[in-house]
C-alpha cells in the first residue's frame, strides 16, 4: 500500500523545481522583483509566459548585447591593422575568414584550392574546419550578397550571427527540456555572460547545439536519433566524441550496451553520411582540418604555453604531451564513474570529459567555453558556482585580447606574458574549481543537487533508474539521498530533507537497491 508520504513524495517530483526554492543564490537574487515565490503562490496562471518562452526572450536579449559589444569592430575595428579590435575586446574570426578562406570569391569549401595569397598562410589551402562547420559556412555565404570588400565581411559576419542566435536559441531549449523536472536550468545559458562574450566569435555554437541536442533526445530514451544529433554534432566539431565515451563507461556499469550500440551506430552513420562524400571526391580538402590540428604548435590558452615560455623548451612534443595527459584524466575520469558508490550522472561525467580535454588540449580559444556551459549546466545546477566559473572565463576573455593587443600594437598596450599567464591560470583554476565540485557530488551523492530529491539520472535516459551489474570498489551507494543539514550548509540545500532513503525499502525487501552482478 503506498502511504500518505510516498504519495507526497511522488506529488512532489512531478512539479518543476523554481530556482528560487532550492538555491539560495537565485533566492536572493529574486528580492529584487519581489522575492521568492510563496508555498501557495499561483504559477502559470498565462498559458503564454511558460519557462521555455521565457528563457528564449532572454537568450535573445542576451544574444543582441552579445552583439552591441561588437559595435565598435563592426564599424571599422575588423578592418584596421594594429591592435583596435584586441583593444575593444571584440575580435571575431568570422568577417576575417569570410575573405581568408575564399568565401568571397565564390570559392568551394575542400574542394577548391585556396591561393596563399589569399589565405595568408603557406600551410591552409583549404578550409581547415570539419565539413558540418564548413557547410555552415558555405551557406551563410550564399546568403550574403556582394558588395564592397568591407560591406561583404559585415554582412558576413551580420548573417552568421542570425544563424548562431537560432543555435543559441535551440541550446536553450535542449537544455531545458533534457531534464522534465528542471526547465528554469536553461536559463543560466541564457544568461551566461561567457554566451554573450563569445557566440559570435567561431563556429562553435553550432556542434554545442547538435550536441546538447543529441543528450536531450538520450535523455528521452531516443537512443538511435541522439546517436545521430551527436554524430551530426562530432562532425561540426570533433569534441562530441566525448560525450560518446561518457555515455559508453555509463552503459558499461549499467549494463546497456545494448542501447549504446544502437547510439553509436546512428552516430557513426551519421558522421559518415556528412564526410565520405567530401573524403571521396575531396580527399586533400577534407584533411585538411586534421592536419591543421595534428601540426599547429602550442598556442594561446594552454598549459602548455606556460610551460614552454617558463622554461625556454619549444616543446617540439607537446602532441604527445597533451595526449598522454588527456588519457590519464579520461581513464581517472572512468575509475571515478566505476569506483563512485553511486553510479554518476551523465551530465557530470560528460563534463569531466570535456574538462580534460580543455585542460590538456595544445590551445584553448576563448569560445572553447561554450563546449563546457550546457555540461556544466547539466552537472551541477547551482548559481554560485556557475557565476565563479564564469568569472573566470570573462577575466580570461579580457586577457587573451589584451595580450594580442600587447603583440600587435606598436605601444604594447595590454598584458605582459607574465600576466597573460596568470590569466590562464585563472581560467584553469576556473574550471578545476567547478570539476572538484562535480567529482566531490559523485563520491558524496548527498550533494548532488539534482538527486535531493530521491531522483538518480534524470538527464540519464536508459540509465536512469538502471541497477548497478559492474562497480569497481566499494558496494553501491546505500545511504539517503541527501543528508539533512541546517539552513545555508551543503550550498543551501532547501528544507524538508528525508530522512530515510527514497529508493531503498525500509526492511530490506527487493525494492531496495540491489547489488551489483560483477563487482570487482
């Protein structure tokens, strides 16, 4: 018989979670329209003003900022040599590319050598993008019509940003809608400063949205399509792949190979729908994204920049640097999913993922931000630490144009290396900070903030729910879904905690969690 409080319970997780009831930070915030929405305060009450339409009005307005503070490139910044469009903070490669890569001149993407008079390098004679990223850009071209060289890059640029706004405006709404009970979490990618500081400077907006795509329909159970949004996502942008090998060492502990393999054969088809036509007929063209990034040396951004200007070695081997770093944290990564006494969620080990591979990648581009906000978002919705986060990445917004404009101006106004360095280790602070958070959230699930309410993986899809049949380490995780702690502890978990667990019986009986079938 279900009693009056298993009712409650169930009542409960059926009504979205408004931030203002669970994080103090959004709770404070709110005071300045009026506070917290009370216990029995009405919601929904205009079928118009849902959450979802909300968000997209934001990230719109947020988009438009994003934009206004390109003004001063746009006008002439783009089009100057010197330092003015570091010195705005407002670079963007899209107007620049439009004539570097041939858009211009009509020029077909991998197909049509680029002259070097053109590209202004002697090793990119073809478009060095994956073959999504560089259809997406082929058709922005065919939207922008001819005219005086510097009219043609702003329109470029102006048609981009229309496409990027609807990627935006989709990420949003993956985001939302990948958890049922969580739609206001996509409203901090709306708001996000890092979406507004850099949407428009790459491409990357693109393969983030078909990626936050893919894990909305896997969080629906969709496994064959999110196999495709993500296959479609890793042919825009190679980082995607990730996301394939967080989901593949969850279904490993779960047992849902099953459901990963039909993921990963719609993935595959999908990419290959995409490249062999271009690999086939274009051979060179379409290699020339991997070559690019196989022999592009240390660059902005990294760890590895630092390392190499501290200590005067080139570091001719930074590609096998960077790999044998980036397996190291992936394989950590996958212990902690196998030896967690909870199995994690997807959205947290899909940013592990990708957190290691930014750490240990040869460059870090400020719009590389973008690849981690929905995963963050997912990982561990709770304000303050996504604002400390992304306090970091505007700092080091500002200080990899201030060192560029340091390079390139005559006054050498701007950073010195030494402080350019400090940016970068603030940004890598930035997201060590926010990776030890999700780490300590899977080895203490009490702090998960999205399981304190009894909930296992509700961005998870097969997995949610799915018993344990390969843990590596201690038993599966037995205790309560989180403990009860006073007012303002644990990032001011709300009131009402349980105090017996959601989702063991009691007595023991089989409705309890079950240990797993091959424990090593």
């Amino acid at each position: 018989m279900t009693s009056v409080r298993d009712r409650e319970e169930d009542d409960r997780r059926e009504i979205p979670v408004r931030p203002t009831d669970e994080d103090p930070l959004a709770a404070a915030g709110s005071e300045l329209i009026g506070g917290p929405a009370g216990r029995w305060a009405r919601t929904g009450g205009h079928r118009w003003w849902n959450p979802l339409r909300v968000m997209v009005l934001v990230v719109i307005g947020m988009f438009a900022l994003g934009m206004v503070q390109k003004a001063s490139c746009y006008s002439d910044a783009w089009f100057q040599t010197g330092d003015p469009q570091y010195i705005h903070a407002c670079y963007s490669d899209i107007p620049h590319l439009y004539a570097q890569r041939g858009f211009a001149t009509d020029l077909v993407p991998y197909f049509d050598r680029i002259p070097d008079a053109v590209s202004g390098s002697p090793d990119i004679h073809y478009l060095e993008y994956p073959v999504l990223t560089g259809l997406f850009m082929e058709v922005a071209s065919w939207l922008t019509p001819h005219g005086t060289a510097q009219h043609s890059a702003q329109t470029y640029w102006m048609v981009n940003a229309g496409m990027l706004l609807i990627c935006a405006i989709a990420l949003v709404v993956c985001v939302a809608r990948t958890n049922r009970r969580r739609p206001w979490d996509g409203l901090f990618i709306a708001l996000s400063p890092a979406l507004a500081l850099t949407a428009t400077i790459n491409w990357d907006l693109f393969a983030v949205a078909l990626a936050a795509a893919g894990l909305m329909l896997w969080s629906r159970g969709r496994v064959g399509w999110a196999g495709v949004l993500l296959g479609l996502a890793t042919a825009a942008k190679l980082y995607p792949v990730l996301l394939l090998v967080a989901i593949f060492i969850l279904c490993v502990r779960a047992g849902r190979l099953r459901a990963f393999g039909t993921t990963l054969g719609a993935a595959v088809g999908a990419w290959l729908v995409v490249n062999a036509p271009v690999l086939l007929l274009a051979p060179h063209g379409w290699a020339q994204f991997y070559g690019f990034s196989r022999d592009r040396p240390t660059d902005y951004g990294s760890l590895w920049l630092i390392i190499m200007q501290r200590s005067g070695n080139p570091l001719s081997g930074v590609n096998a640097y960077g790999t044998a770093l980036m397996l190291l944290l992936c394989a950590g990564v996958a212990g902690l999913a196998f030896y967690a006494p909870r199995r994690p969620r997807l959205g947290q080990i899909a940013f592990l993922m990708v957190a290691a591979l930014l750490i240990s990648n040869k460059v870090y581009s400020p719009q590389y931000v973008l690849w981690l906000l929905p995963l963050a978002v997912l990982a561990r919705p709770r304000w303050r630490d996504l604002l400390i986060w992304q306090g970091a990445e505007v700092l080091y917004f500002l200080g990899i144009w201030m060192r560029l404009a340091y390079v390139t101006g005559t006054k050498h106004h701007g950073l010195t290396p030494d402080a350019y360095h400090l940016a970068i280790g603030v940004h890598l602070l930035g997201v060590l900070y926010f990776s030890a958070l999700v780490v300590r959230d899977i080895l203490r699930p009490e702090h998960d903030v999205l399981r304190q309410d009894g909930e296992d993986d509700p961005g998870g899809g097969v997995l949610d729910g799915a018993e344990d049949v390969f843990v590596i380490g201690p038993v599966p995780y037995e205790g309560p879904a989180y403990e009860t702690v006073p007012d303002g502890a644990h990032d001011g978990a709300h009131d009402g905690a349980h105090d017996d667990a959601p989702d063991a019986a009691p007595d023991g009986s089989e409705d309890g969690p079950q240990e797993p079938t091959h424990a090593v």
